[in-house]
C-alpha cells in the first residue's frame, strides 16, 4: 500500500510563498489520484487540491484557485502544492492523500481518499 510523506510546512509571512511536497512509497499503477487538504484548529479537514497522475488533470477549491498550484513528478513519485500570496487563513495542518485504488477522476470528498501522510504545519503570519 502507498505510503505518504510530507515536507515543507513552516512559518511565514502573509504574502509569501511555500512548496509542499508528498512523497509516494509503493504506489501502485492504478493509485491515479493524488490531493492536498488542510485542516485548521477546530475546523472540519478541508479539500484544497487533486491532480491525476496520468493525465495532469487539476482541480482547486475556490479559496486557493489563482494562488495555489498542485504538480506531479512521477519519476520521484512526488507531489507538490506551491502556495503563493499566502493568508492568515490558510493556516493549517496540510495533509497529501492517496485516492482509493482504481479510481481515476479527481475527487474534493475526504472520504473518498483512504491513504493519509501525518500531515505538516503551515502557519501565515499577518
């Protein structure tokens, strides 16, 4: 089973930038589906991004679409989240999720994923 590792998280500025990455152990051929989703303090875990790995396919939530950029680098079964223009409210736990086997339309449902990294802190300060 595909196992997840973030990196990345850590303080800045608002108005600044920050890459995360997710790196994939033992993905299987048909894991298709990667996303990023976040959670802040008392708040339910939240999509934010998805991508296909075949296809490049790309999906956003609403909050972050202009800001934020979700790629693939398939030779280092890596996933990234560029973050530009930071706000305080993007403060959150972001966690990289692996979609369910078989699955290859992008989907913004937490159920619907069922492979979580540990997640890693992103804190904007204003």
């Amino acid at each position: 089973q595909v196992q997840l590792q973030e990196s990345g998280g850590g303080l800045v500025q608002a108005g600044g930038s920050l890459r995360l990455s997710c790196a994939a152990s033992g993905r299987a051929y048909n894991n298709y589906v990667m996303g990023w989703f976040r959670q802040a303090p008392g708040e339910e875990r939240e999509f934010v991004a998805a991508i296909n790995w075949n296809t490049g396919r790309t999906d956003w939530a609403d909050s972050v679409k202009g800001r934020f950029t979700i790629s693939a680098e398939k030779a280092k079964n890596t996933v990234y989240l560029q973050m530009s223009s930071l706000k305080a409210e993007d403060t959150a736990v972001y966690y990289c999720a692996a979609r369910r086997q078989g699955y290859s339309t992008l989907s913004s449902r937490v159920y619907e994923y069922d492979t979580w990294g540990q997640g890693t802190q992103v804190t904007v300060s204003s």
